[in-house]
C-alpha cells in the first residue's frame, strides 16, 4: 500500500476504496481537498477551477453543486454531460468528490446559480449516478440556506451506504449551520452525531475547521476527532465559511489548527470569490500541513504519469 503523498494519476484510476481510505490515513494528516464550482465561469477562462487548483498543489477535488443528471463542468473542452466528468478527470489526474444534499427538491436559494435541482439531492438514484460517473467521494451536507439537518444527513447516508457503500468514500457532516439555528456554532455536530453517522455507513465525519464556525475552537475539534477515530473512521476538516478567500496568514493558522486537532483530510472551499478558493491560499494550504516538497511534488507530478 502507497500512501496518498505518493500517488500518481495512473494509481487513481483504479484504486478500490479501501486502498483510497488506508492511503489517506497513512499520509498522516496531510491530504487536501479542495472544492470548486464547476458550472460557474472560470477564475482563468481558458482553463476550469478544478485543474487550476489541482495546479496550486489539491490532491482531491470536490465539485459542489454539481448535477448528476446534466453535468456541466465549464472550461474544459467537453462541458456538458457524463463525458465532461471523465474529461475531467483525465486532465486534472486526480480523485473527484461531490456534495449530495438531503433537502426537499423545492428549495432554492436567492442567488439563481446556486439554485437546487434534483440532480443534487442525495438519494441512492443519484448515489449510483454518481459511481457510474467514476466519482471516488460523496459527501452528504448542505449548502448555506438550504436547511440540511444531522438527522436528514444520517437518513441519506444509511440509504445511500446500502447502495454505494462498497464503491465509494462516504463523507457527512456540515460546514456551517446550514440554516438550521438549532445545530448553529458548537452544537453544529456532537459526538452523538459522530455515532449515529458511523453507525449509518459513514467512512469520513466532516467537523468545521477550528475557527471557521462560531465557537468551534481546537479543543472541541480535537475531542470530536479523536472521538471519530476511536469508533474507527476517518475525518475532514473543512472551512466552508468563504474563509477561504482571507489572506494567507489566516489560512496557514486553520491550517496549523487542524493539524493539531489530528484531522486526515483537510478541505478548502470555493468562495475566494465564487467558484473556488483564492489559488494562492491552496497553495498556502498546502505548504503549512506538508512543507514544499510534497506540495511542489503534487504540483508538477504529470497527468500522463
């Protein structure tokens, strides 16, 4: 078994997910995701997000709102369709993720781009979609606005397991409160919600980065994960919180935090401004969990290799 720091695009390809999982344990804290927004404008037009920020060092890649019945991924050479995603993964040579939410397919937010269609809703027709689509990571969460709760979350998640479970890295937790006031600042997951999660099929429990969410501090991070690792499934910590746009002393410090708290999978949004995170803060990101040898070795690690 190689660890996740030491693969390359040809050992993604095929690599079960078991293997995916021990990988990222074994590198020890020092895996990053970063989210994009794949049918907004790119932040460089000739190119998408998803392959600038696989360039700024990324080794996962999480398209958010991405919709599994018409996918639209823009700046690449195929954009629409079930072909863009593997287009997409060709290019970027790296593992794909996407978000799932358990809302009513009513719900929509103000802004019409990030409006919510079915084809985001996590149900196991979606689910199968999306392992028919190569995608290696679910994460079952909510949107700002959109009224995603734990228990809604630990329902898709048991009925999804049932279907994907052995095929794909199932990740639940919010970043924020979602619009729920009741599960807002430190009662956004509690170490009941850790248990009802794993017991539901989750391989990765998401818990806001230390100082991303209102009263989320290292301390309260560090118990919820080591909790998460005793019952035996691995973390993410993640800043969902357009904290991903602050400047870069800011995002080495949540980095560093999250280091501490001993998570094995770190997140990065996709607010800098909207579609993904200011590039130079997942390089940023990248250098403070890893140093820059592993970080330039992402970076230029070739797609044909």
């Amino acid at each position: 078994m190689k660890r996740f720091l030491d693969l390359a695009a040809s050992d993604f390809k095929n690599i079960s997910k078991k293997d995916l999982l021990n990988s990222i344990v074994a590198s020890e804290g020092r895996v990053l995701m970063s989210e994009i927004i794949p049918h907004l404008n790119p932040t460089l037009y000739q190119i998408s997000d998803a392959e600038l920020a696989a360039a700024m060092g990324a080794d996962i890649i999480l398209l958010n709102m991405l919709d599994v019945n018409k996918p639209l991924i823009k700046g690449i050479p195929i954009e629409q369709g079930p072909e863009a995603v593997e287009e997409l993964k060709r290019l970027v040579g790296r593992p794909l993720g996407i978000n799932l939410e358990p809302v009513s397919e009513s719900i929509g937010l103000e802004l019409p781009e990030l409006k919510f269609n079915k084809g985001r809703k996590a149900t196991t027709e979606n689910a199968i979609k999306a392992r028919d689509l190569g995608i290696k990571f679910i994460l079952i969460t909510g949107n700002p606005g959109i009224g995603v709760g734990n228990a809604q979350i630990a329902k898709a998640l048991k009925e999804i397991s049932a279907v994907v479970g052995d095929d794909i890295v199932l990740c639940a937790g919010k970043m924020h409160a979602a619009c729920i006031l009741s599960e807002a600042g430190d009662n956004i997951i509690s170490k009941n919600d850790i248990e009802e999660f794993v017991k539901s099929g989750a391989d990765v429990i998401l818990i806001p980065a230390p100082g991303t969410v209102p009263g989320i501090t290292l301390d309260i991070a560090k118990k919820l994960i080591a909790y998460a690792h005793k019952l035996g499934v691995a973390t993410l910590t993640s800043i969902g919180t357009s904290q991903e746009g602050a400047d870069p002393e800011t995002i080495r410090e949540i980095a560093l935090m999250c280091k501490m708290a001993g998570t094995d999978i770190h997140h990065i949004g996709d607010s800098g401004y909207l579609g993904m995170a200011l590039p130079e803060n997942i390089k940023t990101y990248s250098t403070a969990i890893r140093g820059i040898r592993h970080t330039y070795l992402r970076m230029a690690w070739s797609i044909n290799r």
